[in-house]
C-alpha cells in the first residue's frame, strides 16, 4: 500500500502550509506566548476562512468531509508553525464528538458553526459527572478560559455546558507550553438540566479520542521537523574557530541522527490516519501507539537539535525553545508514552 499523499492532499498541506507562513508568523506566536491571556482572538475566524476548522465536518454544514489523513496535514503544519491554537481538541475532538450526538438540528447547528470558525467548544472528557450534577475539578483542558461551551463526556454521554454558567471557575495554569494555554476548571455542583443532552456513545468517544491523539502526534511530528530544518539552517551559517560548524562531525550527526529517527514517524502517522479512515480495528491499537512513539521522537529530537546552538539555543531570543516546548506538551496531553504503550499492550493481548 502506498502510504504517500495524493495530489489534492499536497495541495492542501501547501495550501495550509502557505496560510501559515503568511499570517501566523513567529512574530505572532511570540506576541500570543508573552501575552498575559494568551489567545488570539482572530485566528479561530482565519482558520475557518481557509476551512481547516472544518475539515472533519460534513460538507453539507458547511465543512470540507474528509478524513484523519487531511486533519493530520493540517495539525503538521499547524505544529510546524507552532500555531496558538489546539487542534486536536478544537477541531478534532469537539467536531467528532458531537457528530455523534443524537440530536440531529442541534448537532447540525454545532457543527456547522465549529466549521466557520465562530464558535469554540471545549470537549472535558471524564467530566465528574454525579446524580445529575457536575462536581469536581479538571486539570489542563485546552482553552478553558475564552471558550463558548464545554462539551461534557461522561461514559460516552455528551452535555453541552455554556461556558458562562453559574458555578463554574476557570483558573489559569501555567504550562511548559505557552503556545497553548490551558486551565483547572471546577464545578462547584452544576446541575445538568443547566446542559443540553446530546446523546453519544462509547464507540464515538473512544474512536473520537484515537483521532485527538493522531493530530497530537501529527503536532508534534510538525515540531520536531520544524527544529531540525532551523538547526540545519544555522549550523550552515554559525562559524565557529574560523569555521562553518555544520562541517564539524559531531553536528552533522546530531542532525543526521535526529533525521533518522524523525522521518519513519511519517509513514506510522499515515498509516494510523488510514486506518482511522478505513475504520479499522486496528486503531485501538495503533493510534496509542503513534502518538507514544511520535512524542517521544519529537521530544528527544527537539532536544538534540537544541545543541547543536550551543548555549543560545536555550534562552528565550531563540526559536528552539518553542519547537521543544511544543513537543513537551503533545508528549503529556491525552496520555503519556508510558500510559498508552499500556493501554496498547492490553489491547493487543486481550
């Protein structure tokens, strides 16, 4: 089986690819990290106008219809740029969660506004959901604070919670990643009638979850390219004893090394990406798998590409640190290496 892109998915990888470079800058990013909110209130609406919000949604509401393969491109590109917005929980998760839900004019409604770019909903997955309230409190959930509703899961059932209802508190958490802000949300006993039931099931949250976690990895797949080509770069410029220190041995190796290893990750990505689209029952298998193995390259690749700067490639000035944090933050969400290797182990041995 070929595993390469087609031609109209090249075309949208260049496309996006294009987008990025022009109007989501390094220059923007930084603005966004140092900024004390640390949204960007207008790339939600960029992003709809060039319809990678919905990509995953059915083109009768207003979305693209494709697949994992295409939302994949996406989150690799949108890594690559380390782009302050989380894909895979905005436009990946939420959209194929809700289209899911049993609630047909609602979930169409949904969904066709999550394709514009106009509405931003936050999927709480495990939501402490008890006798018909919600109590508790959940750690790191993307976007938590300038979000429209949460889209509470709770045993494959789904609840959608205005973000601005009473008895609720968002606080702020700071994370390795300032690209992608997170919060602690806690509900001090909501009642559920306050949310909208959608309906659900069991089956669409854990197929729902597998394609979150293939975008991660496609983040950070992204990232771990984008730190090898800026290493390369400058290692062809920076001398150092009189000398271009890309003709040293040891940096060569470093970035050949990191080559190596970085480059089969993206024939596991499409694999994954296919098997999602095929529906598979191989993805409960592979999807943990991916994303385990991609943080992990990207994580120990980010950090060798590092060196190759010498001590600047540590401080704020230089780019590298965002590419490393990127990558530190994919490593961790929705399951760490060590968790889903566990969970795939289990499943393959059930």
């Amino acid at each position: 089986m070929d595993f390469g892109l087609t031609q109209p998915q090249e075309l949208l990888r260049d496309s996006i690819a294009r987008f990025l470079a022009q109007d989501v800058g390094i220059e923007r990013v930084r603005r966004v990290m140092d900024s004390e909110s640390g949204q960007d209130e207008a790339i939600h609406g960029q992003l709809g106008d060039q319809g990678i919000t919905g990509l995953l949604v059915d083109m009768d509401l207003g979305g693209s219809g494709l697949g994992m393969q295409e939302a994949a491109i996406a989150s690799q590109e949108i890594g690559r740029a380390a782009a302050p917005v989380n894909f895979h929980s905005s436009y990946v998760l939420a959209p194929l969660l809700i289209a899911g839900a049993d609630h047909g004019d609602r979930r169409n409604g949904l969904l066709e506004a999550i394709a514009e770019g106009r509405t931003l909903i936050t999927p709480i997955l495990d939501a402490p959901i008890r006798n018909g309230r919600v109590d508790g409190t959940v750690l790191y959930v993307p976007d938590a604070a300038w979000s429209d509703a949460f889209l509470l899961e709770s045993g494959g059932s789904l609840h959608l919670l205005d973000a601005t209802a009473p008895d609720i508190e968002v606080e702020p958490l700071e994370t390795v990643d300032d690209t992608r802000r997170v919060a602690e949300v806690t509900f001090s006993g909501v009642d559920l009638n306050a949310a909208e039931s959608l309906g659900g099931s069991a089956d669409g949250t854990r197929r729902a979850v597998h394609g979150a976690r293939i975008a991660l990895a496609a983040d950070a797949l992204g990232a771990a390219q984008k730190g090898l080509h800026i290493a390369v770069d400058y290692a062809k410029e920076r001398k150092q004893f009189e000398r271009i220190i890309g003709s040293f041995q040891a940096v060569k190796h470093i970035c050949a090394e990191v080559l190596a290893e970085v480059e089969p990750v993206q024939s596991l990505l499409w694999h994954t990406a296919d098997a999602w689209d095929e529906g598979s029952d191989e993805i409960d298998h592979f999807a943990p798998l991916l994303k385990a193995h991609a943080t992990d390259v990207a994580s120990q690749a980010v950090t060798m590409t590092t060196q190759v700067f010498g001590g600047i490639g540590f401080t704020h000035e230089c780019d590298m640190h965002i590419f490393y944090k990127r990558a530190g933050y994919d490593r961790q969400m929705l399951g760490n290496p060590t968790a889903l290797r566990e969970q795939a182990a289990a499943v393959m041995y059930a």
